[in-house]
C-alpha cells in the first residue's frame, strides 16, 4: 500500500501560519500588557489571553470585563478585530490573508525587491492592487464610523478609545463593547 502525501495549497499554508502567528502573537502582547485584577494566577492569565486573542476576531464572547483592561490590550484587541477571521469564516475585519499580503508586499518594498512572494509564489499585481484598495477602504469606512459615533455619543464618560472599540467591534462583527 502506497501513502500519499497531500501538500497544503499556498492560501491553506497562509491561512494557518496567520491564524497562529495573530493567536500566538495576540496572546503574548496580551499577557505583556495585561488583563483585569481579577485574573491573578499564570493559569487564569494565559487562558484569559489566548482566549481574547481568539474571540477578538471571531465570536465576541469575553471572559474578562473588556471595560477594565488596560489600553495597551486594548489596541491589541482592536487590531486583532481589524484583521479579522480567514476567509470562508463568518468573521468580519480585512481577513488573515488580506493582512498576510500586506506583511508581504511590505516586506518585498523593505527589501528593495520589485516583486511579492508568499510561500515561494509570485502575488500577481492585480491581487497586490486590490488588497490595497481593500485595506485603504476598510480604514476609510472606519474612520467615518468613528467620527460619526464622536458625533452622536456625546455622554462625557465615553473616551477615544471606547469610540474606537466599538466602531473596529462593529466592523469586524466580533461583538465586543
């Protein structure tokens, strides 16, 4: 009997790396900055982390008050809600690859290079372009939600912050607030 290896196509190679480099990367920067009082032992902080980095770009659910953490994880929350879930998920923001493209093609302009590699292959130009365009209008669309919330919240307990939160929460259909 023969077995056959079956190798992942390059969108499954990204879709994977991206999913645990944010979830690994979430976690961490989350542990750094820190989460609520309440969680005090190393067990309860790293599953407390883990768990907001995974459910800041999927489901929404919480198992710290999102209200007390510190801004730090904040931000790092708003941009795992940003970047979202991977294609073919319900979750919203950019998506994985989306952002996985634009590490790339930074990367690629850093380095001099004229051309976008991800696994070995080429991105084409029009994928490049079209990435751009989606990321340039995903902050463009946020931007406006956020000065449209400024607006019309105008409760003086409710910060920059909290604004952003939530517009980034809505735009990335996590459900966080």
């Amino acid at each position: 009997m023969v077995l056959s290896r079956r190798v992942l196509s390059t969108h499954a190679k990204v879709v994977w790396s991206m999913t645990i480099f944010l979830t690994g990367g979430g976690a961490l920067a989350i542990l750094v900055f820190g989460l609520t009082p309440e969680e005090t032992g190393w067990g309860e902080k790293l599953m407390g982390a883990l768990f907001q980095s995974v459910t800041a770009r999927t489901a929404g659910f919480n198992t710290v008050n999102c209200g007390a953490l510190p801004l730090g994880t904040i931000l790092i929350i708003i941009f795992l809600m940003f970047i979202g879930g991977s294609p073919g998920s319900c979750a919203g923001g950019i998506k994985t690859t989306s952002f996985a493209i634009w590490l790339a093609e930074m990367r690629s302009k850093l380095r001099g290079f004229r051309e976008v590699n991800i696994s070995g292959r080429q991105v084409p130009a029009e994928i490049l372009w079209r990435n751009t365009i989606l990321i340039r209008l995903a902050a463009a669309w946020n931007i406006l939600g956020i000065f449209l919330l400024l607006f019309t919240e105008t409760h003086p307990d409710i910060g920059l912050h909290d604004v952003i939160f939530e517009q980034i929460s809505a735009f990335g259909t996590v459900g966080l607030s």
